[in-house]
C-alpha cells in the first residue's frame, strides 16, 4: 500500500469519525455528563481501529466480529459500568451481568428515568453500544464492500436514536443536525474522489507505455467543488426554513409513549387508611424516626389530587400526566428556586410499612442504606409534581435512608387571605358532594374577594368541626371514608363530626369550587421540639391540604380543628317527647379492613416462601435466555449473507431465458471462486479466471460460456443446465480439502456480494 493509499484511508476513517461524533452528541440532553462524552470517544476509537485493523490485515468479518464482541466484553463495564469495576478497570462478573443486559433491557430503563441520567447505574450502555457497533459496522462496512457509501447511514441511525430517547422539550443543540450532514456529505465526497482517482490511475497504468502518472484530472477538483457549493447551499436554506418555520410543540419521542414502572392506581388511596394508625395498638407505636428534622416540619406521605367522587388518590397518567407520572431519580433533582433552607436527615423505618417513601419538604435527593439499599435504590420513583416518592420495593421495618430536601421555614399561612387562585394544573372533579356548595355559600356571605372567601371557608370548618375517630365507645360515632356521600354527612348533621380524613377533602372541594386548585396531603405531623432525633408514632397521623396561589405557588394549610370536648346532640324537635331509646353505638370500624387498605395485598411476610430449586432454575433460564439472545443477535449478520447468497443463486438459476441461465451459472462460478479465496488478474477474461482456478474442469466451463456467448447458435435449456451442473461440481472441488472453518468462512464472506450483485438481489430481469 502506498503512502498516499494510507493517507487516504486514514483521511475517510477520520471523516467518518467526525461524522459520528457529531451523531452522537444528540445524545447529550440525556446524560449531560463527563462520563458519556468519555464513552462516545473510546467507543468511536477502538471501533474503527478494529475495524481498520481487520480490513488491513485481512481478517474474514466473523474474525472481526468475535474480537468485536470481546473487546466490548473487555471495555464496556470500565467505560459504561463504571460502578462494577475491579480496581476501577478490571471488569467484574456483577459488571459483565449488567453490561450484557443492558444491551437489550437498558432502553426501556433509559425511558422511564428523568433527564439527564448522567451515568445512573448502567444506563449507559444503550448509548456505548449504539456508537460503538456504528462504528466497528461503518467503517468495516466502507474497506471491505463497493456499496460501502451505505454506511453513512450508521451515524444517521445513531443521531435518530439519540433525539427518540431524549427529552419532549425543543431541541438544545438546533443545528446538530446539519452539522452532521456536512460531515456525512464531506466523508461521502471524499470517499467518491479517492475512488475516481484510483480508477484512473489504475487505468492510466495499464495503457502508459513511458509508465508516466496520471495527474488529478480538473472534472475531480469540480466535482468536489461542486459538492461543497450544494452543502452550503442545503445549510443555508435548512438554516432559513428552520427560523421561518420553528417547531410548535414538543416533539414526539418513545419518553411519552412507553408505559412507566409505577401506577399509583394500582394501590390503594394512603387517605383511606388513616384510621389504622389511630388503632389502640398502633396509636403509640413507633412508625419511623428523623434525625435532622427541623422545628415544625411535616411528613410527607402522598399528595392526593385526584378526587372521584369515592376515594382521594395519587393522580394517575390516565387522569394527569403531570402528577400521575413517577420516574427514576438517577442523581437529584434540583430544588435552589424553592424557599427554605436545605437539610440532610435520616429516616429510619420501625413499624411503617407500604409503597409511599416518607419524605419532608421538597425532595432533592435519596441514598438508601441498610440490607436491602440496592432494592430499595431500584424500585425507587419521583413524582416532582405532586413531591410524592415511592418504592415498588416496599419499605418494611429495619429499612433506613439519607434524605436530602429544601424544607420551608415560614408556616405563616395569613397571605392567603390575599391571595387569587394560581394556575397549577390538577384533574377534573368528578362529583361534588350535596350540600357542599350550599354551605360554602352561607359561609362566604358577602365576601368578594377569592382569597378572603378561602380563608372565611376554613376559618368556620375550623371552628363548627369536632374530632372524632370513632373507634371507642366513649366517642361519638363517626363513620370513616371520604366519598361524596361521608362528606355529604359532615354538613346535613347537627353536629359536624370526622377527623383529619374527612376535614381535609372537605377543605380541599371547597377551595376547588372557590377556583383554587387544590390538593389533600396525607402525611405526620409532631409539635415536639426537636432535640436529636423526632419519632413519628400512629398518633401523629394527619391530613392537611394545600392550595395553589399566583402569588406564593403551594401553600400548606390545616383544616383540621382543634380537639374539644363534643355537645350532645340536640333532638330536631324540642317540642315533641320522645320515648326514651337505647343507644347503641355502631360497631368499631373493622380493623382488618382499614389495614388491608393501608398496606398492598400482599406483604413480604405473607408471602410464600419460594422454592429454592425454582429461583435456581429460574436464574439458570434467565442466564440461557440472555446468552441466546446475545448469540442471535451476533449471528445475525452471517445469516443475513447465506440468505442473499442463496437469493442470488435462486434468480439466476430460474432466470427466463437459457443464455441468461448459462451467464449466471458463470458468475455464480466465479462468486463461489472470490468467496474461497482465488485473486483474478484485473479485468480478467474467463480463460484467466479458469486458469487462477487451476482445475480442467473450470477451462472446460470457462470454453462453453464463451461459446455460448459469443457463437451465433442459440442455447437451448440443456445447454444451461449443464452448465449448472458444472458449477455445482466445482463448487465441491474448491470445497475439497478445506476444513470446515474455511468452509463456513467461504459462505459467509462478502467478497462477492460487493457492487453489482447486492443491487441485483431483488430484480429478477437483471440478475446474470
């Protein structure tokens, strides 16, 4: 290979590591890391080099693609795992695991993670091996086949990929896209002129007879100057369309299609459960304990904002996509714009148990501890509408965390007196209790203003409410739930009686009706002062809403009224004597319901114990399955060339016409002879080719395939099937004496499958 042959290559490698480069930095609104601009660079490097590596030194394409598939084995965990590493460079058996899964499982992860994921558990491997199979793939596929111009197509793929996983919003780097046409056309006119010159060249050095060298003809130098005045001119006028005619929504990528990992609906409403805490034998037990927590602070469990007319629930994506929405949380999510002061507190979980993740304040970020950190660290989702967290693997006790959150200071809740409804997004109400509307009338009598009818609305709920839970005897009765109906019953009695549950709906509809969006919070609260450490028992259960305004966003508000002692209740008609009734109170709310409400239908103490021989089995099918995924997956390619090699023989062995027949049995001989590798002289003849086979046999074919073209007899079928005949005969010979490794390569070359025979392979007429 000459200097300037080597130049050459290196010239289009480089081109078209550009290319992709600029391809893959459409990935860049998904990671937005050191770590991935890191992957893109080592996996563009070592993919070419190898690939440049086997094209120079000959490797058959299965050589190249089991060092392929091993060197990305080899330097996928360190580059895309970096979290399984031995010593920070030796992969691991763990790392091996999740490299190889996350080729076929990372992208449905990829998609149900907020952005950008920086280098979040192995969420990098879907981006790693996208870049690096471009290219090995491309620049195998630019030295080894004619139509190899096809692999710009690679970087396209790539830079398509990357805008289908990214975010929903406009673009951050609007003119990638015609960066990477530049060097895609670049690499493409760069890759015809060496070609053109080549064949020139070639052909000047077969009719010189003074062996002088052929200079660069003026048509080269104008058609690459022509290629560049049509590139400035597409960027010009894409640059003008794109100003002219800017985007009008957000785009639609796989992000707002596919399924997420959590339905809230597939619980129960939080809310509806309160009462179980406020059992006798839970009301003083320890649920979880804080350290850190600051003075007067709340538990957050769930928000509730979604109200039909049965329960108060999480929202859901069928309802809202907003609030209904919970994602992975890969590093933290940035709260500085909210007021308060940051804090970093530890939660350690005693008798709590269930899905939601207690939280405080607005969530900046999590780390599990304990036995079961890696679980709880998977299941883990966010949802920064509604600030409500939770784990798909079950807090249970023995559980802790580190919560990191920006929690308020000021509970002043005075400006809402002042305040006008915001215009935060919350779903539809479906039913609006009867008698609601009636009493909020009374209530606001007079009062103009929307955020002074509010707070007249919760001053007197405040006020006409009395606590009671109804478990106990000595309490009066109180029914539980929150549905149209109970909260119908909180104002058509004479005596307005419920607790936290039913308060703190009723605050929540009647703020909606004022046009105040607005929603319940299910969560704990303890006036204690804080020492070191808050504990949180079931008496500390509580609800309390909060209502959007334009000027303050979220506020928090209590509805619940003090406890007081309760009057009895009055007859309705003074007048009348009545016989004396015996009271009989309703029987005590059902404990095992409540519970059941409370926590998931099943818990991990009541499950049964698996069987062991079962998970092993499991485990050893879920290893077979993962491999066999990899082996067809890697097989592929080879048997997408056996296939078109049998498709090419099939047409020309059934073409119409006799000469058309004997003319690919030939060609179907000289395929077989490049793919077991024979090198004919440059446009070689067919005596040439028979004699660079050395066989009788072949001169004896390569004389009737003259004759039959060049005589002016007419050949008849049997002369073509003879011809076939011939050819299957030889194709055994040069099989003969091989071993099946050679064997196995012949069929799977692509020698022959270069230029002419690819465009053929799907046209009948043409192929010969």
């Amino acid at each position: 290979m000459s200097p300037r042959s080597r130049t050459g290559i290196g010239v289009s490698a480089a081109l078209y590591a550009l290319a992709l480069a600029l391809a893959a930095a459409a990935w860049w609104p998904v990671y937005e890391s050191a770590a991935m601009v890191v992957a893109g660079a080592v996996a563009i490097v070592l993919g070419s080099a190898l690939a440049l590596l086997g094209a120079g030194l000959r490797w058959p394409s299965f050589v190249v693609l089991l060092a392929g598939v091993a060197l990305f084995l080899l330097v996928g965990v360190p580059v895309a795992v970096p979290g399984e590493t031995a010593s920070r460079v030796l992969p691991t058996l763990p790392g091996l695991l999740d490299l190889v899964a996350g080729v076929a499982l990372g992208w449905k992860q990829l998609l149900t993670v907020t952005l950008p994921v920086g280098s979040y558990q192995a969420l990098l491997v879907p981006f790693f091996a996208s870049v690096y199979v471009a290219a090995l793939l491309g620049q195998s596929l630019a030295r080894r086949v004619r139509l190899g111009g096809l692999a710009i197509l690679l970087p396209g793929a790539v830079f398509v990929l990357g805008i289908l996983v990214g975010p929903e919003g406009p673009s951050e780097l609007p003119y990638l896209g015609l960066a990477v046409l530049a060097a895609s056309l670049l690499w493409l006119m760069h890759r015809r002129g060496r070609r053109r010159r080549d064949e020139l060249e070639a052909l000047a050095r077969a009719v010189a007879k003074d062996g002088e060298r052929l200079v660069l003809p003026a048509a080269v130098a104008r058609g690459v100057a022509g290629g560049l005045v049509l590139l400035a001119l597409a960027a010009a006028g894409s640059g003008v369309a794109a100003a002219a005619v800017p985007p009008s929504g957000p785009r639609d990528v796989l992000r707002a299609s596919v399924e997420q990992p959590f339905d809230p609906r597939d619980y129960p409403s939080p809310l509806a459960g309160l009462r179980a805490y406020l059992r006798e034998d839970q009301v003083d037990a320890a649920q979880f304990t804080i350290d850190g927590m600051l003075p007067g602070a709340r538990v957050r469990i769930a928000t509730l904002d979604s109200y039909d007319g049965v329960v108060y629930a999480v929202g859901s994506a069928a309802v809202d996509s907003a609030s209904g929405t919970f994602v992975r949380i890969p590093s933290r999510v940035d709260q500085s714009d909210e007021p308060g002061v940051d804090a970093l507190m530890t939660v350690s979980i005693s008798g709590y148990r269930g899905v939601w993740v207690p939280t405080v304040g607005r969530f900046e970020s999590v780390r599990f501890t304990g036995p079961r950190a890696d679980a709880l660290t998977d299941g883990f989702v966010y949802n920064d509408t509604s600030g409500t967290a939770a784990d798909l693997a079950t807090l249970a006790s023995g559980d802790s965390y580190v919560l990191r959150a920006r929690v308020p200071t000021d509970y002043d809740t005075s400006i809402l007196a002042a305040a006008t409804p915001g215009s935060a997004p919350v779903p539809r109400i479906e039913t609006l209790p009867d008698g609601l509307a009636a009493q909020l009338d009374e209530w606001t009598q007079g009062i103009s203003d929307p955020g002074a009818r509010l707070t007249a609305a919760l001053e007197a709920l405040r006020s006409t409410g009395y606590i009671s839970h109804g478990l106990s005897a000595d309490e009066p009765p109180s029914r539980s739930g929150h549905g149209a109906d109970r909260i119908a019953e909180l104002f058509s009695g004479t005596r307005m009686i419920g607790d936290a549950e039913q308060y703190s709906v009723a605050a929540a509809l009647m703020a909606r009706q004022l046009g105040f969006p607005a929603r319940v919070v299910f969560g704990f609260a303890n006036d204690a002062p804080v020492v070191d450490a808050v504990t949180f028992t079931g008496a500390d259960v509580t609800a309390w809403i909060e209502v959007d305004t334009a000027q303050n966003g979220w506020v928090a508000v209590d509805p619940v009224p003090e406890e007081r002692p309760i009057p009895d209740e009055e007859p309705d008609d003074a007048t009348q004597i009545a016989r004396p009734q015996t009271i009989v109170p309703p029987p005590n709310d059902d404990d095992t319901k409540i519970d059941s409400r409370l926590t998931p239908e099943s818990t991990p103490d009541d499950r049964d114990t698996p069987n062991a021989l079962l998970l092993t089995l499991l485990a050893v099918g879920r290893g077979v399955g993962i491999g066999l995924l990899v082996l067809a997956v890697a097989l592929t390619p080879f048997l997408l060339v056996v296939i078109a090699k049998a498709r090419r023989r099939r047409l020309r062995r059934r073409a119409p016409d006799p000469l058309q027949r004997l003319r690919g049995g030939w060609d179907e001989f000289t395929d077989t002879a490049l793919d077991h590798g024979f090198e004919p002289p440059p446009a070689a003849t067919r005596a040439e080719w028979a004699s660079t086979v050395g066989s009788l046999p072949a001169g004896v074919l390569a004389a009737v395939a003259d004759r039959a073209v060049f005589a002016p007899e007419t050949t008849g079928p049997v002369d073509a099937d003879r011809v076939w005949e011939a050819v299957d005969e030889l194709s055994v010979a040069m099989d003969a004496g091989r071993s099946r490794w050679e064997r196995l390569r012949a069929r799977i070359s692509l020698r022959s499958l270069g230029g002419y025979s690819v465009r053929k392979l799907f046209t009948r007429e043409a192929v010969s």
